[in-house]
C-alpha cells in the first residue's frame, strides 16, 4: 500500500493517498465535478484545476454541493 496523508474534508478528518488531487478525492466520494463547489485552505478551487490541484497534508477542503430548483 502507498503513502497516505491525513486531511480534513467539511470538517472530518481523513487519510487519503498522497499526491491525490482535488479530482481523485471528487471520484473517491463519488462527487460529480460539474455539480460541486470545492475550498482548499479557504481558497476557491476553478473547475479547471481540479486534476492539477494537489493536495497536501493538513489541507482543509470544503466540497459543498450544488443544488438547483426553483
């Protein structure tokens, strides 16, 4: 088994492997990226930087899904 590094995802603590991006932990969840709104250290994420937004340790990210209606 790889390295693993310990993170805080919407305030819960997890171990994830190193060198995994914002994407891998949307795919991990089973998050749709279209659908959501990711924070990494208070700092909004763009869509487009999910594959190159790698995470460290003690990162604090924040996914908050978003939700349409009317």
């Amino acid at each position: 088994m790889g390295e693993s590094i310990d993170i805080c995802v919407n305030g819960e603590p997890r171990s994830i492997a190193a060198g995994s991006s914002v994407a891998m932990l949307l795919a991990e969840h089973g998050l749709h990226p279209q659908r959501v709104a990711v924070e990494v250290n208070e700092r909004l994420v763009r869509r487009a930087d999910f594959d190159a937004a790698v995470l460290c340790p003690r990162d604090r990210i924040e996914i908050v899904t978003l939700v349409g209606g009317g």
